[in-house]
C-alpha cells in the first residue's frame, strides 16, 4: 500500500515545504508587511530616505545588544547586566575621552568593560555554582549601574574626541543620499559583527557546543562538551556586545551618561523571542534575531508618526513581547509531541 501524499496548501507547494519556508523566513515576511502597511498609512513620511535611515540608526544598539543576547538565550541562559554594562562602558570611555587618553584606547574601553563582567558572569555561574544565571546577572546589573553613578558622580560627561563619536554619528552617503540619509556607520558596525556572529555560530566547533548546551546540557557534558568553559565564553561575548553597543551609543550622543540603557535588557530579550530564538534554548538564527530588532524598531517607529501616545506604546509593545513568548511555548509543545 503506497504512502499518501502530503496534502497541498496550493500552487503545488506541500504542507511540510511551506511549513519549512515559513520557519525559516516567516520573520522576514512579517517586517515586509509591516513596512508595507506604514508605507500605505503614511508614505510621505515613513518611506522618506531620512526616515528609514533613522530607524536603522537608531536601533543598532539594540542590534548589537540582541545578538550578545541571543547567544546566551541558545543555551537556555539569559543576562539582564547588558544594559547596566552598556552604560558603565559608556560613562568609562568618556571620562577616559576627557581625559585625553588616546582615542584607539578608548575605543577598547567599552569592549573591555564587557568582556570583564561577561566573565564575571560566567564564573559565577559554573564556578559559584549559582542556580540560575537570572540571580547571577541580577546581581552583576545592580554592581555595574552602581559603579556608573559612582564614576560618573550622577552627572553626564559630554565632550568625546572626534574618532571616538565617529562610529556613532558617520553616514556613507555614496552619492546617493545626502546626510544625514546615508548609511550609518553603525550599520555597518553591526553587519560585520552579525557576520562574524554567524560564521562563529554556525561554522566552529565551540558555536556547535553552544547549540548543544541549549538542547541538552547533560547530553552535551557526557558527549565531552567543557559546559563551564562553554558559558563563560557565552557570557563574555554577550559582555562584549553591551560594551560595543556603548561605544556606538557614546558616540552617537557625543556623551556617556549613567542612566543610559535603563530596562533596556528587556528590549534585546523580546528582539531575540520575537525573531524565533527559544526561551527553552537549542533554537534560533542570527538573521531572525536582527528581524526581531526590526520588527521593534519599526512598530515604533510607526506608532511614533502616527502620534500614539508613548504610554500606549509601552503596551503595544509588551503584548507583542507576550504574544512572541506564547509563540515559543506552542513551538515546544509541536515539537515535544512530534
């Protein structure tokens, strides 16, 4: 007796086909659509070149902050200091700035700063033994906000060296579009480290063992997997992310100061869930989680040009973010009875 056929949707393209397609690239489908149905409500404003430029700008530093995220997340781990260390690798290169320490140095400030913490985070988690990574960030956001008050006395410290706000305020106009509706070197900044990301993820036997990690810690450690070693290296390269994004941040405002990235944590996360990663680890793309950053940024962005009240947005935003968890919670239950 032959095996039926999988049933068709349409247009010839087989239930398990379209349903691949859609896992893949559904993400991607849902930021054109968006852009498409702002571009219908308000086209003289949203497709403007300025406009678009500005969404892009804007939200490299929650790109930057989602893809440190979503390593962590991969391994069913999360880490609420990123904000906290943004600021404080903000607020660090600044003072370094204004005190006239070479600007290539400054520029590795930030990095730094995360690296530091990340590491931190990573030994209090396999060294300490602390029984969820929630506790150990928890606390590490706290020290690092408190050490930015005290650096910093509270107060803003503006005035970076011109390299240094280069990152952050640059446009690549290529002829095409005049400032400020180029292509912002922070894009760029975020391209080439969504790429490096990507290839570390995907192409080298320590991005596999992170994926392992998040399907199965125990089946990853008796396979031969260094899980401690693993995750310190996680929470490092999330570190690094907030203290680059810091730097693009600096640099855009020309200044490091300590309330920056407040709740922020909480952007990257709902980035991350919204572009297909699992709560539950072992799942999600680099490229879904810079449509995440999209999908965010572009809801605000038109909810801003159609005048929604900021307090109605917060709630627009925080059902999306529930609605993209429910998403996940469906996703392992499909796959738990498959």
């Amino acid at each position: 007796m032959s095996d039926t056929p999988a049933a068709k949707p349409g247009f010839g393209i087989s239930r398990p086909v379209l349903s691949k397609f859609l896992e893949g690239y559904g993400i991607i489908l849902v930021v054109v659509v968006m852009m498409l149905v702002l571009a219908l409500i308000k086209p003289e404003v949203f497709l403007t070149a300025q406009n678009l430029t500005n969404i892009l700008k804007q939200n490299a530093t929650l790109a930057l902050l989602a893809l440190g995220m979503y390593v962590v997340i991969v391994t069913a781990g999360i880490d609420l200091s990123v904000g906290s260390v943004m600021a404080l690798g903000m607020v660090a290169l600044a003072i370094a700035s204004k005190a006239g320490v070479p600007w290539p140095l400054v520029l590795l400030i930030g990095p730094a700063i995360g690296l530091a913490v990340g590491w931190v985070n990573g030994v209090g988690l396999t060294v300490l033994k602390l029984p969820h990574p929630f506790i150990m960030t928890l606390g590490t956001l706290n020290v690092a906000r408190g050490l930015t008050y005290l650096i910093s006395n509270g107060a803003p410290i503006s005035g970076l060296q011109p390299e240094v706000r280069y990152l952050g305020q640059a446009y690549y106009d290529f002829g095409i579009f005049p400032p400020p509706a180029g292509l912002p070197a922070s894009l760029i900044v975020v391209a080439v480290s969504a790429v490096v990301l990507w290839f570390f993820l995907e192409k080298t036997n320590m991005g596999r063992h992170i994926f392992a990690i998040g399907g199965n810690p125990q089946a990853a450690r008796v396979s031969g997997i260094n899980v401690d070693r693993t995750l310190v290296v996680v929470y490092m390269i999330s570190g690094f992310f907030a203290g680059l994004s810091g730097l693009l941040l600096a640099g855009r405002t020309d200044s490091g100061f300590p309330n920056a990235g407040l709740g922020i944590e909480l952007d990257a996360i709902a980035a991350v869930i919204i572009g297909g990663a699992s709560f539950f680890g072992g799942r999600g793309t680099v490229i879904g989680v810079l449509a995440g950053v999209l999908i965010m940024g572009i809801l605000r962005n038109g909810l801003n040009i159609n005048n929604v009240s900021a307090f109605w947005q917060q709630i627009l935003i925080g059902l999306v973010i529930i609605f993209a968890v429910y998403i996940d919670v469906l996703r392992r239950r499909a796959a738990v009875r498959r």
